[in-house]
C-alpha cells in the first residue's frame, strides 16, 4: 500500500469507528485493538491483509474492488454514502410515503446504535 493508499485507508477506518472506542470497533470486526490503533496510524508498518481490507469495504458498503478504487484514485468514485445520497435522491420522485418512512426509521435506528 502506498502513503497516499494508507492514509486514506486509516482514515476509511477512523470514520467506520466513529465515535466508538477503538477495543468496541476491534470487537465488531473480530480483531485486537492493536491492529485498529496501527491502522488508524498511517506511520505504522502494520499493513491490513486482504481479508481484513474486505471486512472494511463491506462496512462502507463497497466490493473490495470498489474500496481499493477509491483508495487508489479518491477522486475518481464517490464514496459509498454519497453513492446511497444519490440512489435515494433519483428515487425519491417514485417514493412512497411509507417507502420514505422506512428509510427514515432505518437511519434513525443507526443513529441510536452509534
């Protein structure tokens, strides 16, 4: 992974985290929080294997291919909840009232998990 790669890399990970404590978000992906704290730390030579990248995108709501896209060229694709913004945006014309009641009742639920 290249400097540019690992920084936008840590920083895809201190934004799934959150607000949540580093040890809460190791829990979640099964992993230590050593491995969090070096990769939210883009000096350290932990570098995430393939597997563990894969757990990242699926959280962003990306294919792999997708996330190491926008790791390589951050210009290039929107990341995943502009994508979703757009989605809803073309679809809110065709939307339902309880379509729209759903997805406001999923967003709030996410907001109490965090």
């Amino acid at each position: 992974m290249k400097s540019n790669e690992r920084e936008k890399f840590a920083e895809a990970v201190r934004q799934l985290r959150g607000k949540r404590s580093i040890r809460e978000f190791a829990k979640i992906l099964g992993l230590s929080h050593a491995i969090i704290r070096a990769w939210e730390n883009p000096e350290s030579s932990v570098y995430p294997e393939k597997k563990n990248i894969e757990k990242i995108a699926v959280l962003r709501g990306e294919t792999y291919s997708e996330f190491m896209s926008h790791l390589e060229n951050p210009g290039e694709l929107p990341d995943s909840f502009e994508r979703l913004l757009l989605q809803v945006q073309n679809q809110a014309p065709v939307l339902s009232p309880s379509q729209i009641s759903k997805i406001l009742r999923i967003l709030a639920d996410y907001l109490d998990f965090l």
